[in-house]
C-alpha cells in the first residue's frame, strides 16, 4: 500500500505545547506521595496493565489532580516469549494465554478469549483518559503478520470502548519497530500508511536499537528518520526514549512529545524477545536493576556507587550535585530530582518559539552537556576509595571519556543538521492539550 500523503499545516504556535508523559513503574509509591504534595509537575502518566492493582490509588489520585492517565495494556510484551512470562503476566488479560505468548487469534474481533473487550473494560473501570491501542513488536523474526492484526485491533478497541461506555476515552497508536527498519524507506512507507483510517489521536514511536546517548552519526540519522515521518498526520511520542537524544528530537521539532520513566525506561531493546527467558542463577543475589542517577548537564546516568567514587574527587561534588547539600540527598530523592529535571527539559523548551528550539538547544542544554561531561572526564578519582566501593575506576573513566568526546562530536553534527535545514522544514504536529475525561462529563453535565 502507497503511503497517503497527508498537507502539512502550518504552525499557528509560536510556542506550541509537549507532550511530556511519565511512565510508572516501580516507584509508584514514591510518585503518589509527590501527587499529594503537588510535587508531581507532569500532566500526563502512563500506567501498565500488570500493575494496575496495585496502582488504583494512584490513578484516582491523578484524576483529582487534573493529571492526563494512559493505560498501556502491554500485548506487545504479552506476545514476545521472553517477556510474557515476566512480571507482565500480572496483566488481567495475560491468563488466556495460560504462560504462553499471546498470539494473533487472541485480538481478532469476536475472539472467545476477547482480549480486545476485556482491554475497553478495564479502561472504562478504571476511568482512564486514554488507551494504548494493543499494537506489537514488527521487528520480531516470527512470520505472524502483526502489522495487519494491530491495525484491525484498533479499529476493534474503538467499537469495544464505545460499546462499554468510553466514547470520551481517546486511542494512542504505538509502532513499534528497530531502528535499522526503520531506515527503510518502504518500511517508513508502510508506518504512514497505517494512520489515515485508524480512530486514534498520537502516534508513539517506541525503537529498539536506539537510546539516549547515540553518536553523532545515529543521532542526526534519528532525526532525520523521524523528519521524514510528518506525514503521519498525528503528534509524534517518543517513547522509552530518554536522554539528550530525545531532547534534540524535541527541540528540532521532529517530534511531539515523549514517554520515559523516572530512573527506568527510558530506553528500548527488543533484540532478544523472540528467545525464551534466562533462568534465574541459584546463588543470584538481589532483586531488580541497580539503581540509576541522572546528573543534570552530564546527559548521562550514574549508579550510587560511581557517584559517591566521583564527588569525592577534587570538584567532583559542585559538578555532580550542584545545589544539593550532599550525595546522600541525590541518593534519597533522585528520582524526584530527576522528574524535576525532566518537567524542566520540556518547560524550558516550551517558552521558546518553536523556530528558535534548535538554535537554543544547541547553545544551551547540549553546549552545557559538553562541558560538563568534559569536566567530569577529567576528575581524579581515588583508587582506594574506588577499591572500598567496589568500582572498576579505570572503566568507569574510559567510559566517561568516551561519553564526554560523543557528545562534543554530537553537538557539532546537530548544528550541522540545523544549517541544513530551512525555516520552513516540516516539523511533527503539534501535541493537543492534556486529555481528561472530567471535562467530558462536565460538559454533559452543563
């Protein structure tokens, strides 16, 4: 099928808005307690099926504060043999599959497990403002033709939350994909191709292969790639995309929005799903990841550990804890730091004429990430200390080093990319304003 070209309006914003979603994961507790405080900045969250019962309070919590709740039904994750055995089998439509994947015939319309159904219902009972329509990973080695079933799906999903009394509740489609698919020009094709017809409001662009701290190569590749998907008639989020990376994407206009979590997804990789799950060792010790530190200016994430090693060499504190008294802050409250910093990132970007985001960006947040990653390259740390802590100093340096000369050769290849493009270069749609469904009843209500 050809790709429907769809005109291109022009911007009637100066400044338009971003969508900036966080995705909940484990740290709900701690984000229900910002949400009570009114120290949660975000307008909009993203929350998985397999923890939804776990999770009510929370989603009613957002509902009093006017904050935009998605349902991710997480079917992509449900299909794949390596995840759907994971903590994802906690999502109430997991069971039809009985410890197995979900396959296509589960999300045909009319289907006896009627996953489709049960997916509206849940949306409904919960109250959410918007659905993740139940799309799959297309990068997969299996023959199953995902594209069509999930493009029948939506459709399907539409008629389910009508039917069950969700008319106001919106659809979000997301395409999953590789990067290097996504380099083909027919695969390209193909994504804008599927959006004319489908009920949905955003596109979300999640990738597998990409990350927040690409080279200079990839990252103007990446948003060359997503330029050319203007086409695709809706807003454009990124999502588990994190990172200077999708800030770029942001500030050059080639993208609507974004979808990360805090200290967690913000990144995708997808190359092992078709494989079967890894036992668990009998002398594993702990439970879950180690936990990560964003570092504001150094486009980067530090463990605990490399943090305390650094900001104990000489100027390592000013530079990795700024105004904090301490690490031991960072270490308690980093991920409500690092919301902070990501409700800044989109804030800042916001208040700037969206043909002046590139030139902003590059000579400020990026020119920022360059000399600190620079400094920070530079530090001295001890080998004792290092020893105490259990840190390889001499990797933890390399790598830093090698960060430190990516992200100077990034910055340079972005302002190329900027040169190269014209005033009047497409850019994503705008993203609408913060769905709720409140307004809706309100306004039947009038």
């Amino acid at each position: 099928m050809s790709a429907k070209i769809l005109e291109f309006p022009g911007s009637t914003q100066a400044q338009p808005p971003i969508a900036q979603f966080i995705r909940i994961g484990e740290s709900h507790t701690k984000i229900a307690e910002l949400v009570s405080m009114g120290r949660f900045p975000a307008r909009r969250a993203v929350l998985k099926a397999s923890r939804l019962k776990y999770q009510r309070r929370l989603i009613e919590l957002f509902q009093q504060h006017g904050i935009e709740t998605v349902l991710d039904p997480q079917v992509a994750e449900l299909a794949s043999l390596r995840k759907c055995s994971g903590q994802e089998r906690n999502a109430p439509w997991a069971r039809h599959a009985n410890g197995h994947p979900l396959g296509p015939a589960h999300f045909q319309r009319g289907a006896p497990t009627d996953v489709i159904g049960e997916i509206a219902r849940t949306a409904v009972a919960f109250g959410f403002d918007a659905v993740l329509s139940p799309t799959h990973f297309l990068g997969s080695d299996t023959s199953v033709n995902w594209f069509d079933v999930d493009r029948e799906a939506c459709v399907a999903l539409r008629d389910a939350l009508d039917c069950e009394g969700g008319k106001s509740i919106a659809i979000d489609y997301p395409v999953i994909q590789t990067l290097k698919q996504l380099q083909r020009s027919e695969v390209r094709s193909d994504v804008l191709s599927a959006f004319g017809s489908l009920p949905v409001e955003n596109a979300w662009l999640r990738i597998s292969g990409a990350d927040g701290t690409l080279g200079p190569q990839t990252t103007r590749g990446l948003l060359t790639l997503l330029g050319g998907l203007h086409n695709i008639g809706r807003p454009l989020v990124l999502d588990y995309f994190g990172g200077p990376a999708s800030v770029a994407a942001l500030a050059f206009g080639v993208a609507s929005g974004r979808a990360i979590g805090i200290g967690e997804m913000e990144r995708f990789d997808a190359t092992d799903w078709d494989k079967p799950p890894e036992p668990k060792a009998e002398d594993a010790q702990g439970f879950g990841r180690t936990p990560r530190y964003a570092i504001e200016g150094l486009g980067r994430t530090l463990s605990g550990r490399e943090l305390q090693l650094l900001a104990e060499a000489r100027g390592g504190k000013k530079l990795l804890v700024g105004g904090l008294r301490d690490v031991a802050d960072l270490l308690e409250n980093g991920r409500e730091i690092h919301l902070d910093q990501v409700s800044r990132e989109t804030g800042d970007l916001e208040n700037v004429p969206l043909l002046r985001r590139d030139d902003w960006f590059l000579t400020k947040p990026m020119t920022q990430i360059v000399r600190t990653s620079r400094q920070v390259a530079e530090l001295k740390p001890s080998l004792g200390l290092a020893e105490t802590l259990k840190v390889d100093a001499d990797r933890l340096m390399k790598r830093l080093g090698d960060h430190a000369r990516a992200m100077s050769k990034t910055q340079i290849a972005l302002e190329a990319f900027r040169d190269s493009r014209s005033e009047d270069a497409p850019r994503a749609r705008p993203a609408g304003a913060v769905r709720l469904k409140q307004d809706e009843r309100k306004r039947e209500q009038r």
